[in-house]
C-alpha cells in the first residue's frame, strides 16, 4: 500500500471496520502506518506530508482505541478512550465512560472550528433558558491535546450524550416513503425550540442537518448536535458540511452574514424533506415561507414561528395528542 492509497482508505473510511477490514485487522494497520509514518514519508509535497502525519495520528488513535484493555482503554488527557462511538463531519466521538464522549478532530486545520462549538455550547449554557438546555448537548470538558509521535495539537470536547439517539436520515430509511407529518410535527416543535433557546442566546447553529438532528422517539426528545459551524453574535458561517451543499440557504455559500432566518430555512428543509410526498398542502406552503431567498424575507424568530406553526398543526389536526413513535414503520 502506498502513501496515496492509504490518504484514500482513511479519508473514506467511517467505522473502524471501513478502515482496519475484518479479515486481518493488524495487517492492514501495519500497512497503514508503514505507508503513512512521519518517517518513512521521504520527499513528499508539504501538503501531502501534512496530510499522511494527520491520517497516521487517526489511524494510531482509532487503532489505540479499537483495542483499548479492560481496565479502560487508551489514555488522552484524563480521559481513557473506549470503542469509537461516531464519525462526524470533522471528527471522530469516543466513548469515555460515564455517559460522555470524547470529540476528537481529525485535523488539527480544524481547532477552529472545535473552538466554535465550545464557544457555542459555553454561551448558550450561560445565557439559555435553563428548562430547554436538553435540547442541545452539555459541554463537560474541553483541552489541548499534543500527539507525543508527531507534535500534532487538537482542540478536544467532551459531551454529556443520552441513549436511544437517532439521526433524521435513520428515521427516513425507517419511513422511505416519508414521516406522517404528524409525526413531523413533534421533531418540527422541538427542533425549534433548540433554535430558540440558541437564537435568544444570540448563537445562530450554521449546519441544521437531518445528520446533525437526533430525535430520541419514545419520548419524544431531539438534541441538535455539531455545533462546530456555529456563529455567536454577527458573521458568515466559516463552513459548508462537504456533500450538504444542497442543504444550505444562498447567503451561506456566498458568504453574506447569516441570522437566524439561515437555521429556520435548513429546518424546514430538514423537515420538508423528512415528509417527502406525505406533507400535506398547508405545512409544503409552511416550508416554503421559512426558505424564502433573501434572509431577511424569511421568518427569524423561532419562538414566533413556533406559535404559528402550532396555529397551522390545530387547523390540519386539532388539539395536540401524543402519538406513539417508532422506527419500525
């Protein structure tokens, strides 16, 4: 295996069995770190170079990981890394015990943003409404951490996480043909909620994903997650999600200043997308005014738009009932 193929299979790779194979996993590790070593890497481009350093720390991490011994797994500051939980956008999670996961960047071009999130997470626990901090995740430690091999530095988080999570694209493959939007209607809710109690703390998220909205469908709950793109007070989102371009409202990828107009508009996208053909008539018309092309011809308080959602929901169906979800369609 050579340099290049080995940048290939990690840049892809999203389980530790996307990376390491399941045939002979220490093989293949050994292949990996003899084709990316800092070492071994002889008279490469600057930025190839860089880029084989930042996929060996993964590869060695990961590897560290996957195998951690029974009395806690692979030490980094004074957490001990247990089995790799997720692969996010920039990031690797690892569980860390005690109902906690570790975020790990990939690349350490990405402290930035992991700045973002911690700085996100902080101002909306200071300034949030307390009863709607469940909505988001709750920061529980952050660090520096400098790769001992390699010299490479990473800004770390650690997240307080609850069971019985699911992403929005899980709940879709659940329903193909599309969640009944009364069901919709609950994660629509909540989901906005999360984006009031961001907005009043003057945190706009940035990447309102269906990957970046958990829902937890017995009871009812939804945490947004990856708040790495965010945006506390005035400015641009630093960045699109690579692969969600489509998802994004104009002023994003023009690099105009967002507001919370740019949150609703990808929610309602989220949501339009998660009913497919099933939305009925009035909530299509809902969307459709939340993603307007100017921001500020969109709706851009969420709260506001809470209650006139609620206002069309009672219109459709009547008072509000719970209704029992399930993935299994």
């Amino acid at each position: 295996m050579n340099t290049d193929e080995a940048l290939r299979l990690v840049a892809a790779a999203r389980t530790d069995a996307d990376l390491f194979g399941s045939d002979a996993p220490a093989h293949r590790y050994r292949e990996l770190v003899a084709a990316l070593h800092p070492d071994r890497l002889g008279a490469l481009d600057e930025a190839v170079r860089a880029a084989a350093t930042d996929a060996f720390v993964r590869v060695t991490t990961r590897w560290r990981a996957g195998r951690a011994d029974a009395d806690g797994g692979f030490p980094l500051g004074a957490y001990r890394l247990g089995a790799l939980a997720h692969a996010g956008d920039l990031a690797d999670l690892y569980d860390v015990g005690a109902d906690r996961l570790l975020k790990l960047p990939r690349d350490p071009a990405d402290n930035d943003l992991m700045a973002r999130e911690e700085h996100a997470l902080r101002t909306i626990a200071d300034r949030g409404d307390p009863r709607y901090l469940p909505y988001v995740p709750r920061l529980v430690d952050a660090f520096r951490h400098r790769e001992a091999g390699t010299g490479a530095e990473r800004r770390i988080v650690v997240l307080a996480t609850a069971p019985g999570l699911h992403d929005l694209h899980e709940v879709r493959r659940a329903y193909p043909d599309g969640v009944d939007a009364r069901d919709a209607a609950w994660m629509w809710r909540r989901l906005l909620v999360a984006l009031g109690l961001a907005h009043r703390a003057g945190v706009v998220h940035g990447a309102v994903l269906p990957r970046h909205v958990l829902i937890e469908p017995d009871g009812h709950g939804v945490v947004l997650v990856d708040w790495c793109f965010s945006v506390v007070g005035d400015g641009t989102i630093p960045a699109l999600v690579p692969g969600q371009e489509q998802w994004y409202p104009a002023e994003v990828a023009a690099k105009r200043p967002c507001g919370p107009g740019t949150d609703l508009a990808m929610a309602a996208g989220c949501m339009r997308w998660l009913m497919g053909d099933r939305a009925p008539r009035e909530l299509r018309a809902f969307a459709d005014g939340c993603r307007l092309p100017a921001l500020s011809s969109r709706p851009d308080d969420a709260w506001r738009l809470l209650a006139e959602l609620d206002e069309v929901l009672e219109r459709l169906y009547g008072p509000r009932t719970f209704r029992p979800f399930t993935l299994t369609p």
